[in-house]
C-alpha cells in the first residue's frame, strides 16, 4: 500500500535511513514525515476577469510620501493633516496586500502634497511681501523710523 505520494508507508526518505530499510511504525502511531508537493508560485489570472494595472507591483516600489506630508504641515496644515491621513492608508493597504489601493492613495497623497506646497509656497511669498511693503510704507508715515 503506498501513501499519496507514491511512497510505501514506512519507509521515510528524510530521516536519514535508506529507502529500502523499512522503519516499523506501531499500530496507530503517526506516520513518518513525508515531503509534500510545493505549492504553484502564482495562480494564472483566469479568464474573463480583468487584470488589476498593479495587481503585480511589489509593496516597495509604492511610495506613501509620509515625510512630504508632514513637511507640509508647514505651509499649509490644513490639506498636510489629509494628506499624513492617505499616507497612512498606503501603508495599511500595502500591509493588507491590496496594492490597487495602495497605488490609488498613493497617487492622491502627492496630489494633496503638490497643492499644499504650492498654495503654502505662494502663501509665503505673499506675506513676506506683505511684511517688507508694511515695513516701508510704516516707516515712511511715522516719524519715529
């Protein structure tokens, strides 16, 4: 009689004895260790579903732009305290194994960082301007400059 792997019942080809030194093995005790079959690395995409655009993309290649994020809570906090939110969510969904996702919020993270730093950048120059033509006008009115 042999097992499902096309080996007679005990005779164990990983424990170190000879194949054709039969082991005996008591009545209702365990089997010996047999090695299983490997499993197929990927299964095929079946047909009629379609294929997902990053289904394939490995976790590390996918960016969650955290640093970038929380720099921007300097220029304007507002959108910075989404964008830390997504970025966190890239890496809850690349944990998950779900890389769509991951891709997906990624891609809305650098948008949400992109508008912060513009419209903090514009901010910026703005008031500093704002500040040197207040200085100028304030010491040209008062006599105390």
């Amino acid at each position: 009689m042999t097992n499902p792997y096309g080996q007679p019942y005990g005779q164990p080809t990983q424990l170190g004895y000879p194949a054709s030194d039969p082991v005996p093995v008591p009545y209702g005790a365990q089997q010996p260790y047999y090695q299983q079959q490997p499993y197929p690395a990927a299964y095929p995409q079946q047909p009629g579903y379609p294929q997902a655009p990053y289904a394939q993309q490995p976790a590390q290649d996918i960016p969650n732009y955290k640093g970038w994020a929380i720099g921007c809570i300097f220029l304007f906090w507002i959108l910075a305290i989404f964008a830390i939110m997504k970025s966190n969510e890239v890496d809850s969904y690349k944990l998950q194994g779900n890389w769509f996702a991951a891709k997906q919020a990624s891609d809305s993270t650098r948008t949400m960082c992109l508008i912060a730093t513009i419209v903090g950048a514009i901010g910026w120059v703005i008031g500093i301007v704002a500040i040197i033509i207040s200085i100028a006008t304030a010491s040209r009115y008062s006599p105390y400059y």
